[in-house]
C-alpha cells in the first residue's frame, strides 16, 4: 500500500426510497487518474462529495494510507476539490481566489505570494493575476479553479465535471492539459463524467456507474473492448446489438449462431450450449462488401456526413438497424445511395458476447 492509496469501501446511501450508492467500492492508487463515468443520476457525483466529506453515507468507509477519515470533515482531509461551477469568488482576483485556502490555513502572506507565483506559472494564468472572474473566459476560469485546488499540494484532487460548461473544442484542448497536467505533478486525480470521450482519452482506470453501483471497473481499453455487460457495451461507446445462441464450445470459443450466420468468438463468462446469449459489434468494425461475400446484407435507411465519418444505418431482412462508421474520404463520395442494398462484413474477434 502506498502512502496515498485511497480505498473506498462498501459505500451505501439512501435518500428516503431511492438508493443514490450501493455497495460502491474501488481503490484510487498513488498518483493515479481514476474517472467515474455514468449517466446522470447514476452515483458517481454522491461518492465524490462523499469522498470529500460534504456527504455523509448510511454505511462504508473511506481510508487513506491506512487512516479511517470516513467522519473527518472535509477541511481535515487534504483534499483538493474542483467544482462543476468553479465556485470562484468574484469580489476577489485570480490571485486573491487562488490564495484564499492557504489564507484559512494561517500561512503568512510571503509565502502565500510565493505559492500562488508557483502555481499560476503551471496554469500560465501569471498574467491574468489581478483580473476578476468575470473577466475571463471559460477556460481560464476553469484554471483558476484548478489553480486553487492546487496550491496547498493536497494528497487527492478531486474533480466533479469541470469541462463540462465548455465548448467542445476548448474541452477537448482542457482534456490534454489536464492529463498533461496530472503527470506533471504526480498528484492521484478521481474525476467524475458522464463523457465517455474524457474517460477514454484522460484516464488511467475507469470505474462505470449504473444506478448507484459499480457494474465494471478497469483500463479504458479493457472496457471498451471487454464490456461486462449491455449496459456497458451501449453506454462506454456505441454498439449494435444482435441474439446468438451458443451451438458449440471448443479451445476456449464459443461457436455461436447468429444473423451473421456462424461464429467462433471468445466470451467473458462461461456458456452453455444452446443458451441465448447478446453480441455486441461496434459502428466501426463493419466493412462494406458485396452483398454475394457479406457477413449480413441490409438496405441503407439513413446516412449524415460528420466530417471524418460517414454515419451509416442499415436495415437486415430480419428488421434490425445496423449502425455502420465508415472514413468520409470527400463528402458523400464512394458511400452507398439511399434505399440501395449493402452487404456488410465483420472478423469473428470483433463481435463481442455479452452473457450477463
């Protein structure tokens, strides 16, 4: 166990009826970027502030380096929060804001000054110091906000959606800096989403919320390729979804009988045959093919030019839509027509069964 190993374990929660955490348990290691990703509503906001110490929970614990803080009040915890609305003061500068908790904390105003000189050189905000927030930008704001959570060095930073207030493009600029900044500083980040995008692009491990638990928890990589279940193969980037049934288990395959006709794919959990089990196939991994050598033929019902791609949906003669991710090479050239009937092709190792 490291110094800075933070453990979460058995978190539950309950508002009247509704259970906001159940059960909620995952470790943050050292130094590590750890995203909690779900829909709304799904807990992962309640286990951060929970984490913090601004909610209380009916049972679990949170521990640090071995130390219960489950009952510490937030301001005992070393932690550093960043806030979905930033929370700036307004009456106050940048540098005044980014100073502020180092003022609670009795520091004496040389060193003060030499601390926040620090940390708006990593933020490169030096020269915004003495503007208010209303002055800034989006972005900038964000920094400060960073900036403050930053500058007395706390053991965790804990961040609750702070791009999300932002235009896409100055996100996906805000993603690199903040991955670029966490490896600068050494500083375990716990960032809650609801942007599959950001985990995938940011994170070192993901934990994935449904309904006030943890239903997967892993690498980005180990998710998206290796859904637990249907949820998360819909929800951790898009999938089309068919029913196969299991004719034949052999060197650790699953033969399995499907729209597509017949194949061998690995599995997550162990099957049976003849059991019925959900496959999974990602908008990018169909090719176009002659409907004579395709995996599964369909007619084109609907297709929209994103820049890169070309969105593409199908429909099968046995009624399922198939959504189909192609390269856009010049607008619509070399896509196929409307109502025109398109075979589609798919490797065995790209259909991913889903048994729970």
């Amino acid at each position: 166990m490291s110094n800075n190993d933070l453990i979460v374990t058995g978190l539950t929660k309950s508002y009247a009826a509704v259970r906001a955490l159940n059960d909620v348990s995952f470790t943050l290691a050292d130094g590590e970027f750890l995203t909690l990703l779900g829909p709304s509503g799904s807990g992962k906001s309640t286990t951060l502030m929970t984490i913090a110490g601004f909610t209380t929970v009916d049972s679990g614990q949170v521990s640090i380096a071995g130390a219960d803080i489950t009952d510490l009040p937030p301001q005992a915890r070393g932690f550093g929060v960043v806030f979905q609305g930033y929370a700036l003061f307004p009456h106050m500068t940048v540098a005044e804001n980014i100073a502020f908790p180092l003022k609670v904390r009795g520091l004496g105003r040389a060193e003060r000054d030499a601390k926040v000189s620090a940390v708006l050189d990593r933020v490169r905000l030096k020269a915004l110091a003495g503007r208010k927030p209303r002055e800034l930008s989006g972005g900038q704001q964000q920094r400060v906000a960073l900036a403050r959570a930053m500058v007395y060095n706390p053991r965790v930073l804990l961040l609750d959606e702070p791009l999300s207030a932002l235009d896409r493009k100055l996100r996906a600029e805000l993603q690199w800096e903040l991955k670029s900044l966490h490896r600068d500083i050494g500083v375990s980040f716990l960032y809650v989403t609801h942007d599959q995008e950001e985990a995938l692009t940011m994170s070192d491990r993901v934990a994935i919320f449904e309904s006030g638990r943890i239903v997967q928890y892993g690498r980005p990589d180990e998710l998206f390729e290796r859904p637990a279940n249907r949820f998360v193969a819909d929800f951790f980037g898009k999938s089309n979804f068919f029913t196969g049934e299991v004719t034949g288990i052999d060197d650790g395959l699953a033969e399995v009988r499907w729209e597509g006709g017949l194949a061998r794919i690995p599995t997550q959990k162990p099957v049976n045959i003849s059991q019925r089990v959900d496959l999974a196939v990602r908008p990018h991994r169909f090719n176009l093919a002659t409907p004579s050598d395709a995996t599964l033929v369909g007619t084109l019902i609907e297709r929209s030019y994103a820049g890169h791609v070309l969105h593409c949906i199908f429909r099968t003669p046995q009624g399922t839509d198939v959504t189909v991710e192609m390269p856009a090479v010049a607008g619509y050239a070399g896509a196929p027509e409307i109502g025109g009937l398109v075979g589609l092709t798919v490797e065995p190792r790209a259909i991913m069964a889903i048994t729970s």
